[in-house]
C-alpha cells in the first residue's frame, strides 16, 4: 500500500520521521514518492491510522489510513491494507539488493543452536541474495555414504561426526555465494572458526523455551545430543539443550554478528518470539550484515 504524502508520519500517537519508518517497523509498507516529497511544500499534517491484525492463516495484515489536513480542513488521503508477509517478502528483497554488493559473494555461516531456524532463514536468504545453500550435516552425510547424522554418532562416535563436520568446513571455506547453515556444535572447534571467519558469521539467537518447543514438534529422535534424556519431548529438549547452550555461548558470540529473536519480537511489537516469521528474521541478519560490512570490508 502506497501513501504518497508526508514528511513525518504520526504513528501510534508519536510522531516519526518517515525515513525511521522502515527501521522501526520493518514488516510495513510504506512509499513516499522523491516527487511528491519535493512539491510538498504547504504546512500540512498528515497522520496515519495504522491497525494490524493476524488472519487465519498467521499472517499479518495491516490496514494503514493517512489524513491531510490543511487550513482547518482535513481528508483522506489514501487508505488500503495489505498482508504483512508480502510486505516483508519487498523489503527482503530490496535489502538483499543493497546488500548484495556490500558481502561481494562472500560466504555466509549461520551458527546457533539445534532448531535455531538456520536451515529455514538460510533457504530464504540464499535465494534472495542469488546464493547457493548448503547444509553442513547433509555435507557431512553425503560424505558417509548417506549415513544420517545420528547414525554417524551411534555407529562412530560424536569425534568422528566433529572430524568430519571440520572436513566439511574447510571445503566450503573455499567456495563464494553460499549460504551455510552449520551445525549446532560447529563452534566448538576453534579450526572451524578460522574457516567460517573467511566469510560473515551471525548467530541466530532463540530462546531456549522457543528451541525446546520447534524441537518438541518433531521430536528428538534425529536430534543424537538430545535423545538420551527421559521425559516428555518439551522437557527433554529444554533440559539437554540449556545445558549446552551453558557450555556454548561463549562460542557463539564470536559470530560477526548476532539476531536475537527477543529482540525482534520487541521491536516489533510482538509479546511472543513464535509470532516471527522467517523472513522477518532473513530481513534482521540482511540488516545486520548491512552494518557489519564496514568492520569487514577490505
Ligand atoms: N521462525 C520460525 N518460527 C517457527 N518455527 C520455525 C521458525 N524457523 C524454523 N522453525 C521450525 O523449527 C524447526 C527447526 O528449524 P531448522 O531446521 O531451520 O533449524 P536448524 O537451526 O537448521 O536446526 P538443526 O541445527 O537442528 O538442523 C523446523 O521444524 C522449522 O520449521
Ligand atoms: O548441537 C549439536 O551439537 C549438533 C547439532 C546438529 O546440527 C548436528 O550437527 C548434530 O546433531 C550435533
């Protein structure tokens, strides 16, 4: 939805500046035209209603009225609404345009832990930014005749599959345009760290009462660190995985950047992190490598 007039934008009874549109409230859409923006000259005032609501599918819709009012009169000057998840799928891509040159075919590693969604964000990403993707334990399986990650354990031991997964790092090292998502435990290992740090590494942060619930949903069967625990599926997952995250945080926070999903969810004004769709999440790390690129260029 398009509203072609302002300068700054009343909004939740707070008035902002209509270029920090965007930055607060990333999954909206809203378009000033650079012409009608210059011809705007009269002392107008022009605030929008904004209201959001989730339909039945989960997806955000938001309805958006702005008024002008000039000289004690005032109108409508264009109302509509429009879905969230469309609006989120132009701002990825018009990020990824901007982006794109910055990481100039750069690797990307998403690290985080068992569930954190690196496979489901890296999927979006790679095909936003024209990269390829690649799933370090599905590199490592190939390299074992097919052998399921748990297999690797059950059969060779959690050294083995660590040897392996090293083997994997390396070879990708030396590719460009790809998106990598890694395995939970790939940051154990200082080598790995001195492969993935030949491109950009963020972190995708989740809750670990938001991990335990995805992991709960399908079960820990395929999941070899986390299958050993009793109790039901939530419990189990919850337990095992607080614990690691104890042993690994440390480890993580040597991405260059980090996407906390609490974070979002505040700045979006969501009370809940399972309200956050992937490709919210794709725009945040698409942010994120947008700030990273000074420190990194060269
Ligand atoms: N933003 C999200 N909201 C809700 N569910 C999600 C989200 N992202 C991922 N999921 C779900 O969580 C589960 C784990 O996601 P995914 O496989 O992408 O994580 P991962 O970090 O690659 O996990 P692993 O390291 O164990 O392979 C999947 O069932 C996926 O559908
Ligand atoms: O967190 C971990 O250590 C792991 C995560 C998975 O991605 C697999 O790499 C394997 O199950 C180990």
């Amino acid at each position: 939805m398009d509203v072609n007039l302002a300068q700054r934008m009343q909004f939740s009874s707070k008035w902002i500046e209509s270029d920090k549109f965007y930055r607060k409230y990333p999954t909206c859409s809203l378009s000033l035209t650079s012409k009608l923006k210059a011809k705007q000259k009269l002392p107008v005032l022009v605030s929008a209603h904004f209201q959001s609501k989730r339909n039945k599918n989960g997806h955000k819709s938001v309805s958006l009225k702005a008024f002008c009012s000039y000289k004690h009169s005032a109108s409508v000057l264009e109302s509509g609404s429009s879905s969230a998840s469309s609006d989120e799928s132009l701002i990825l891509k018009n990020k990824s345009q901007e982006v794109g040159p910055c990481i100039n075919g750069r690797c990307i590693y998403l690290v985080g832990m068992m569930g954190s969604g690196k496979t489901t964000v890296g999927k979006i990403l790679s095909q936003v930014l024209g990269y390829s993707f690649c799933d370090c334990d599905s590199l490592v399986e190939q390299e074992v005749d097919g052998t399921s990650v748990a297999e690797i354990f059950k059969l060779y031991g959690e050294g083995f599959f660590r040897n392996k997964e090293t083997e994997a790092l390396k070879k990708l090292s030396m590719m460009h345009r790809l998106v990598v998502s890694t395995g939970g435990g790939a940051v154990i290992r200082p080598i790995n760290w001195k492969y993935m740090h030949k491109g950009i590494s963020v972190w995708l942060d989740v809750p670990l009462e938001a991990l335990a619930q995805r992991i709960a949903a399908v079960g820990t069967n395929s999941r070899p660190l986390l299958h050993h625990e009793s109790g039901d599926e939530y419990t189990k997952a919850l337990r095992r995985l607080s614990t690691l995250l104890e042993e690994r945080g440390e480890y993580y926070a040597n991405a260059n950047a980090r996407v906390s999903l609490e974070n979002i969810a505040a700045k979006l004004g969501y009370r809940d992190v399972s309200s956050i769709t992937p490709t919210a999440i794709a725009i945040e790390v698409e942010l994120r490598l947008d700030r990273a690129r000074d420190p990194l260029d060269g």
